[in-house]
C-alpha cells in the first residue's frame, strides 16, 4: 500500500506543478489591458477550434510526460545499472 501512496504523492506535485506553472502566468497575463483584448477576441471565435488536432497533440503531450516519468522511476529503482 505503500507504494500507491508514494506515487499518489509523486503525481499530484506533479500535476500541482504543472498547473501553477501554466494557469498562474496565464491568469496573470490575461489579466492586463492587452490579455483582456485577446480574451475578448477569444470569446468571439467561434466554437470548437480546438477540434480533432488539438485533441491528439494533447493526448501525445500527456503521453511524452508519462513515458518520461515511468523512464526515470524504473531507472532510480534499479539503480541506475545498464
């Protein structure tokens, strides 16, 4: 049990993190005269621009960062050997 609950622990700095890392500056930006005009531009576009492309870029980003991660856990566990 213990070790579900180091990764819990290990993911959820890692998700804070990462969070903080791209809401804060962008809250912050968006914030000031100029963000609040691109916002504006933002809300006016239409719907669903994201679409299938954004989805996958998406899906392979989170993919990268969970391939990454699992690459250097197996490494520290077998230390380093290889």
């Amino acid at each position: 049990m213990e070790i579900f609950r180091n990764w819990w622990v290990r993911l959820t700095a890692v998700l804070g993190t990462a969070a903080l890392t791209v809401f804060v500056p962008a809250v912050a930006w968006a914030s000031s005269g100029p963000g609040e005009m691109v916002v504006e531009a933002a809300r006016r576009r239409t719907r669903g621009a994201f679409g299938l492309w954004g989805l996958i870029c998406c899906l392979i980003v989170v993919g990268v960062i969970v391939a990454v991660l699992v690459f250097v856990m197996r490494n520290r566990r077998s230390g380093g050997k290889g």
